[in-house]
C-alpha cells in the first residue's frame, strides 16, 4: 500500500536547482533510505515533504490527499514527524518536558482550561504525560528524564529529538541524519531503535544517512540522488552493485576514485 506518493518534484532557488522531476513512492510500514553526495537534494526532498520549502512544480500525494499547498502544521496533524541535522531542542528544557512539545498536534484543551488546570486539560496532561513516559522507556532514557537537555552528551540528546518526533505519533517519520556525528556504539543504538520503530509501531520511515553499513542493514528500499536527480532506486544489494551508483557516490565512501 503506498503512504506517499511524490510526482515530478521539482524545487529552484533561483538560478539554482535543488531537486529535479524526482518522482518515488513510500510503502506503508517500510524504511526508504536516500542516498547521494552533500548537496544532492535529499534534505530539500524532505523539507518539501513536511512542508518548510514548497517546490516549484510537482506534487506531493499522503494518504491519498494531495498536501502539496499545505502548511507544515497542517501536515503534522495529518501525521508527518520529523528529525533535523542539526539538533532542534530548546536546551534549557527537560527532557520530558521537550518530548511532550511533541503532543501539541493532540491537545484539544482551550486557553482557560488550560491555564486553570482542570477538566480537559487536567485529562489531557495526565494522558499525554503517560505516553511521553512510553517514549522515554522505549529509548532507554529514564536516567535523565528530568535533566535539561543542553546538559546531556550529543548521542543522548540526538535519542530526545527522535522522541519527541515519535510523541507525534506519526505515520511517515522523516529522519535527518539521525547519526550524523554519532559513535560506532550510539550508531548502533539509534539503528536498533529505527528498527524497533519499524517493528513494533509499524511507523513508516524516510531516512537519509550517509553510513551505508547502516543503510544497507537497516533499509527496505533505497534511493539515490545526484544533482538533484533520482539516479537508482531498489534494495540494498541493487543499488550496492549499481555501476551509475558506485560512480556518483559509493566509490567516494569505499575510497574509490571517481
């Protein structure tokens, strides 16, 4: 079943062009990694999909609904979550209290009843606290739950963001270089997590990563960019023996000269 749909995209800054006619689609419940050099397009591809750039030509079909013109709020609500390259938290917060940021598309709760603590809101708070506390056991991070997040190591708060993406609860989660900057040990963490996403919540997920042992292990599908082209897409092993592939991008990560 196709969750996303993405028909002749095209994005231009100016004289410059981002992305190119690129059209794929998303499985429901799959890992769909992209693939290529630094500035191929593949965080423009996700920007257009959560709507902070909107592209020049083309569309972009979720669920069957063309959301193309929408709003990024609107596409939160409809249920796409993301993580960025570089960590987006408020560092002064909590934990806990940035997660449950990630709940604000499922209050319903006024400005008065919020504000005196009682009904809905009082409901709503307990309910919302209980799965944020869900999240924070499911990524191994009760031990600093309370603590600000700009107090924690790099790999720590890279895990805060990726629960407050999941508080969401999203049906197409978009993951930024989730281990960008990452040890071999927290890459290992975060790919285990992505997996048990996949496993257990049956969360679809877009995923650019530029590890491939990772790619290769943890992807469905795999598609790959190069000027703001779709130059391949299959699963690992296709893509891994690509001749177009090996000369754009993976002879560079194996050392092999281009």
């Amino acid at each position: 079943m196709k969750l996303l749909t993405i028909e002749e995209l095209s994005l231009h800054f100016g004289g410059v062009t981002a992305l190119c006619n690129v059209s794929l689609q998303v499985n429901k419940g799959e890992i769909l990694a992209i693939i290529g050099p630094n500035g191929a397009g593949k965080t423009s591809l996700l920007n257009c999909i959560s709507g902070l750039y909107r592209p020049s030509a083309g569309r972009i079909i979720f669920q069957g609904r063309d959301i193309t013109r929408l709003p990024p709020h609107r596409r939160a609500q409809l249920g796409i979550s993301r993580t960025f390259q570089n960590i987006e938290l408020f560092k002064h917060l909590s934990v806990l209290d940035n997660i449950m940021l990630g709940r604000h598309v499922h209050m319903r709760a006024g400005v008065l009843s919020g504000g005196l603590y009682w009904g809905l809101a009082q409901r709503e708070e307990v309910a919302h606290r209980r799965r944020v506390e869900e999240i924070i056991d499911f990524l191994e991070i009760e031990s600093v739950r309370q603590k600000p997040v700009g107090m924690l190591a790099y790999g720590l708060q890279k895990r805060v963001e990726l629960g407050r993406a999941l508080a969401l609860e999203p049906e197409l989660l978009l993951l930024d270089e989730p281990m960008a900057g990452m040890n071999a040990e927290e890459k290992e963490d975060m790919a285990r997590f992505i997996l048990d996403i996949a496993e257990e919540w049956g969360t679809t997920m877009i995923l650019i990563e530029h590890d491939m042992g990772v790619v290769m292990d943890i992807s469905d599908r795999v598609v790959v960019f190069d000027f703001g082209r779709k130059i391949a897409e299959g699963v690992p092993a296709e893509v891994q023996a690509n001749p177009r592939v090996i000369e754009a991008y993976l002879g560079q990560q194996m050392g092999v000269e281009r």
